[in-house]
C-alpha cells in the first residue's frame, strides 16, 4: 500500500455493514470489514484478527478420520456421550500432560470447546436457586462473553490487570459474597493477552470456589501453550497448571483447534470433574428429571442441543490423543512455531513504536504464543482500530474482549513466510506516519 485507504472509502464500508462504532463490532464483523477494505484496496492486508490454526492438521487425525468415514461411521448417529475409544485416551491424555485423573465417563466430546462453555454456562446458571450469574475473569474470548446474553443469562466480569497475585482474592471475593455466582469462567493460557495464571492464583480461584460453591470453567484451548516451560513429555512434570489440583468444582474445556490444528471438523471436550459428575442437584431433577450433574450435561443439554459431536471426528480425536500420550506424536513441539511468529512480530511491533498491553505474569515475562496485546500512544479502541484498518493491518480491540484497556490483540497464526513478515512491517510502517 502506498497509502491508507481514505476515510471516506472507510466510512462507506461501515455504513453498507451498518456498524456505527468498529471498536463494538464482533471478531467476525471486524474480519468482513477488513476483507471488504482488502477488496477495494486490491491487495492483501495483514490478518491478525482470527485465531485460526496456522499450521496443518495431525495427519493422525486425519487417516483415522478417513478410515472412519470409510467404515460406514457417517450413516450412524454418534453416541452423545462419546465414543469409548475417545473417553478413555482422552482420560489418560488429561493425566499425561496436566496430572489430573478423571473418569472417561466424564469426559464428553463437544462441536468445539465453544459448545463446551456454551452447555456449561446454560446448565451452572440452573443449578441452585438465586445462583444465575457467570463472573469472567478478563480479557478473555469476546464469543465466550457473549454466550451468556445469547442464552439469556446474566453475567459479570473484571480485568485482572490489576488483581494479580493475592489482589484477585480480594476482588473475587466481592462478587461471590452477593451469592449470586454460578460460575467462574478464564482461560489459561489467556486469550488474547497470553497471561498464565500463577500456581497461587489457581489456589486462590480454588478455595473460593470451594468456600463459596461455585463452578470454576477452565478453558483450556492452548493447553501446553506457556513455553516457558517444556511440557512436551507426557507423564512427566512440568504439567499444564490448573485449578483442577484445588477444588472439586470444576469443568475442563479442551479444543481440538488449536492442540492438533483441527479446526475444521469442530471437535472439542468437555472434562467433569467426577465428584461434580455424580452430585445431585434438586433443581435440575425438579426441571429436568435428571439430578445429576454429568448426566444431565449429556443426555439432556448436548443431546438436545447437537445429538453429538461428529462421528468420524471423534475417532480422529481419539488417535491424536492416543498418539500424544504414548509420546509417538509431539503436539506441543509443532505449536512452538506460533511462539516464533509471536517473538518476530513482537519485534516489529516494537520498532514501530507499539508497547505491550499485558507484558508480565506477575514479575515474569509472558511466554511467546498464539496471541499478545499492544498499544500505541495514547490512542483509543476505536482511534486504533480505525488507523490501522486504513493501513492494512485487520485485529480486534481489547475492548471486546472485556478489557479495561486500550489496545488491540494480535493473533501470529496467519504469519506463515517470510512475505506476510515484510507486509506487516510495511503496513505498520504506514500506519506511523498516519498516525504520527
């Protein structure tokens, strides 16, 4: 590009989409606004806004997919609660590289971890009477925060910026005294800020949600994720930290997206702790005619919501798992490759006159991965966005993810060569001097 796209161009492109304010558009919104100002602009832009896997597929996956499909398995409807096959290595998979030991019966196969949240949501919201509300700890997946006004739900959430360490107990603890709280939903790693969760704020989390009890929702799409630790070796410490070591209450969301580069057969898990499995709760047998937690998860919400995840997926979802905790296939070695994008694109970040939004877990660096946040000068959500789309750079701003601060968050998975490196460095380029 040799210049911006103009401001008029702009406008009218907002205007046929009718949005009035590009910082509140959704992740989706933004990226068709970006695609439509690349159309008339007749190059390519920077996309930096979906995070879509940027590498190929566990071929694993794939002939067992095949040899799935080539079997007869799409004639026949899935069993809801999953394949036995797929239960068990995902039970031992979860013991393998997070040293959590749970039972295959609770571990359920979702179209995507999103439909894991979205089932969590609906079914802790009408567990106990006078308890209807979902508290995130933010920034986080803005589709994960919306979950809740789409079901009707009500829900809360903060920024953490600023509660790290031993402040979050604090601030957690003044939404959960209104005894309002259902759930508590975060992932770890962080999307978008890439912050992880300290071992003392995981116990934290854990005991209050004991105290209080509530449901802890741990998202855990970008599982093994923090490189600043080796956790590639299956059954053998490092393991991926969780809140599952402190409190019983709790629900795993795994995502077959971004372990295995998956994303496109929908495959995802959602993993019961067994004590909440087999707790009974008046209310559901009341609505419902099911009590018990787990059971009603699968045969009433997930049943009724998909009848199951795809058959064929599931059995490409069981292999990979199976090969990964045998240590015949090494996911986590083939995700470092977004940490290398993430250091190199950082750089020219820096260069340009960007900063780090969320630069520190606690007194530690955040580790190089799938995404980061920055910020430039003191320009605002929608300033920020704005400019940068003019020059060919697509993201979302931090605003949408339930972030207090001004920003954008920046996905490396579509970084793949050497051409999409020099692009953004010449749209970054663009942007300084329309910016100032």
């Amino acid at each position: 590009m040799e210049k911006p796209i103009s401001i008029e161009a702009f406008n009218r492109v907002l205007a046929e989409m009718d949005i009035d304010d590009i910082s509140r558009t959704s992740i989706r919104q933004c990226s068709m606004v970006g695609s439509k100002l690349e159309a008339i602009q007749g190059e390519p832009f920077s996309h930096l806004e979906i995070g879509v896997p940027g590498i190929p597929a566990c071929t694993i996956g794939v002939e067992a997919q095949k040899k799935a499909i080539e079997a007869g398995y799409v004639s026949i409807y899935p069993p809801v609660q999953g394949i036995p096959e797929l239960k068990k290595n995902a039970s031992r998979f979860v013991k393998a590289f997070i040293d959590v030991d749970i039972d295959p019966k609770g571990i359920v196969p979702t179209v995507g971890s999103m439909q894991g949240s979205l089932t969590s949501i609906l079914e802790c919201s009408q567990l106990q009477p006078g308890k209807d509300t979902i508290l995130y700890i933010c920034p986080g997946f803005s589709a994960h925060g919306r979950q809740p006004d789409i079901l009707g739900i009500k829900n809360l959430f903060f920024d953490v910026y600023e509660y790290r360490a031993e402040n979050l107990r604090d601030k957690l603890e003044s939404y959960l005294k209104a005894g309002n709280i259902a759930a508590i939903l975060y992932s770890n790693p962080n999307n978008p800020a890439w912050i992880c969760l300290s071992e003392e704020e995981l116990a934290i989390i854990g005991d209050l949600a004991n105290q209080y009890d509530v449901i802890i929702l741990e998202d855990m799409a970008y599982l093994c994720m923090d490189f600043r630790k080796d956790m590639s070796v299956p059954f053998q410490p490092p393991f991926q930290s969780t809140v599952a070591r402190y409190t019983d209450n709790y629900v795993l969301l795994l995502s077959g997206s971004k372990i295995f580069s998956y994303a496109g057969e929908r495959i995802g898990l959602t993993c019961i702790s067994d004590k909440l499995y087999e707790r009974e709760y008046p209310a559901l047998k009341e609505k419902w005619g099911i009590g018990r937690f787990g059971d009603n998860f699968i045969l009433n919400y997930l049943y009724i919501n998909t009848s199951g995840a795809s058959h064929s997926a599931q059995y490409a979802l069981s292999a990979m798992l199976e090969a990964s905790a045998d240590g015949r296939y090494n996911f986590v070695k083939e995700l470092r490759e977004y940490a290398l994008r993430a250091h190199r694109s950082r750089q020219l970040f820096e260069e340009n006159g960007f900063h780090l939004v969320y630069d520190k877990d606690i007194e530690q660096t955040i580790s190089d991965g799938f995404f980061y946040t920055v910020e430039y000068k003191s320009m605002g959500n929608k300033e920020l966005l704005e400019a940068l789309l003019r020059c060919g750079i697509i993201a979302i701003p931090l605003n949408t993810t339930g972030s207090g601060q001004c920003g954008i968050r920046v996905c490396v998975s579509r970084l793949g060569n050497d051409e999409d490196f020099r692009r953004l460095d010449a749209h970054l380029k663009l942007f300084v001097q329309l910016a100032g």
